[in-house]
C-alpha cells in the first residue's frame, strides 16, 4: 500500500532565509543581536524596540555559533541561531503572528538542571531537541515543531508538545511571501 499524498518536508533551518526577508513584495531585514547569549535585560531592551516597518516578524539574528538563553527572559519574536541553543532557566519565547518563534541550525539543549523553556510558536530544528541528562527540565513548545531527532532521556522531566494550529501557520519565505501550514499529526506515546 502506499500514499497518494506527497512526502512532506519539513521547513529548512535555513538562517538565510530569515536574514532578509520579502513578504508580499515588500523587502524586510531581520535585526542582528550582536551576541550569542541573551539575559533578561537585554531580551527587554530588544522587546522595546519598534520594528513594524523594517522587521514585522521581528526576526532576530543571533550571532553564529552556540546561543545560551540565561537568566528567567521573555523574548517576542522569531529568534535564529546558527548553531546550538542552549537555554537555563525560566525563558519564554513568543513568535509574531504568521513567524515560527525560534529556527535552530544545530541542537536545542537543556545546559542545567532545572533548565525550562517555554515557546509559544513554530519551532524548526535543524538537529536534534535533547535533555542531555540533566534532570527536572521543562520544555514545552505551542506549535508545529520540528527536528531530526528527540532524545529527552530523563523520566523526570516535563516536555510538553503542543499543536495549536493559531501557532502552526508562518510565512514560507522561500516562496517569498508564501503562507506555509506546518501540520504535525496528533501522536500519544507510552
């Protein structure tokens, strides 16, 4: 037996594509953060920006190489890291309306004990979402999400794989303007 329908591909973990960006004809440029961590003063400093006429996804592009979320921030936006993200403690992350919220090249990784992460959008994942051993993580992600493999090996953890199809829809910005449905089926596992 085999399927009519066609092989679904998941989106690119693609930084190029989000560096700059058109959407209905309009040419947009993500904003550079300059860094490769993030703390909660600096995520406020970012939020406060306005950027609805240069960057509506508010697309931020995180220096390459490892990205490390620390300290308790919240951050509104499509955050792209080149790299691995590794993130500490209590961090939120909200993609813009038609945005993913966060597209990784490498890994997502719990770096502590107690890590949590928190991420109300898509999620594209280039390499693999793991815990690394670490105990009492907390990930929890509302959207489509995306990656070559999950290993959360702690059975002590907390991971919670939400889709939300208000969260599951973003710009196909390979199409140039394209909007792309990220559909992931309803799965249980034991």
């Amino acid at each position: 037996v085999s399927s009519m329908q066609p092989v679904f591909t998941p989106p690119p973990a693609d930084p190029a594509l989000y560096a700059a960006y058109s959407i209905k004809g309009k040419d947009y440029t993500a904003h550079a953060l300059g860094r490769r961590d993030f703390t909660p003063g600096q995520a406020n400093a970012v939020n406060a920006i306005d950027m609805s006429l240069t960057n509506p996804g508010r697309i931020l592009l995180a220096d390459p190489g490892d990205f490390t979320l620390k300290g308790a921030a919240t951050l509104t936006g499509t955050l792209v890291v080149v790299g691995d993200l590794k993130f500490h403690q209590d961090t939120i992350l909200t993609a813009v309306a038609n945005y993913p919220a966060l597209v990784v090249t490498g890994d997502i990784v719990a770096d502590k004990d107690e890590a949590k992460l928190t991420v109300i959008g898509s999620v594209i994942c280039g390499g693999s979402i793991l815990d690394r051993g670490k105990t009492s993580v907390f990930l929890s992600v509302r959207g489509a999400c995306t990656a070559g493999t999950f290993d959360l090996s702690r059975g002590d953890g907390n991971y919670i794989f939400q889709w939300d199809p208000a969260y599951s829809v973003f710009w196909n910005l390979a199409e140039s303007g394209a909007a792309y449905p990220a559909t992931l089926l309803d799965w249980k596992e034991n």
